[in-house]
C-alpha cells in the first residue's frame, strides 16, 4: 500500500476543519480536542444528520465520538465527545 504524503494528509485534516449543516457552517478544531472534551453545535439537524457529516472527520483523526441531542444556552443542538 503506497504511503500518503503528509501534506496530504494536514490538507485533508483542514478541509474537514468545515461542516455545515441545514446551510450553516461550523468550524471544528479537531485537533484541540483531548479525550473527553467536547463541543456544542447549535442545530434543528438530528444526531443522525450530525454524525453522518462527521463521520469522515472522526475517521481521518482516529476519533470515537459520542453525540447526544441538548438543550444549552436555551437552543437545540448536538453535543459531540470525544471518547477513548
């Protein structure tokens, strides 16, 4: 299997930095994020919907992530961990 070059990768990382759902977009710093932090995405879009537009990121960095639909600072979202 041929080895990907590292500026491949650092490019890839980067444009998974983006998400946006239902038109919205949101900047993750995936690489902040330590074991057992976690992030809060204001959003009518499902655990589900989350997910499946994070899928990609959570597979590139390693990551198992945890996601559960909230209510914080008085608006629905999905809080996502990051999980060892």
């Amino acid at each position: 299997m041929p080895k990907i070059p590292q500026q491949a990768i650092q490019a890839k990382r980067r444009e998974l930095q983006s998400v946006t759902l239902h038109g919205v977009e949101y900047l993750i710093r995936w690489e902040n994020m330590t074991l057992g932090s976690s992030f809060f995405l204001p959003t009518t879009a499902t655990v589900q919907q989350v997910r499946t537009a994070l899928r990609e990121a959570a597979r590139v960095y390693g990551y198992r992530i945890e996601l559960r639909t909230r209510r914080e600072y008085g608006r629905y979202g999905v809080r996502v961990w990051r999980m060892p």
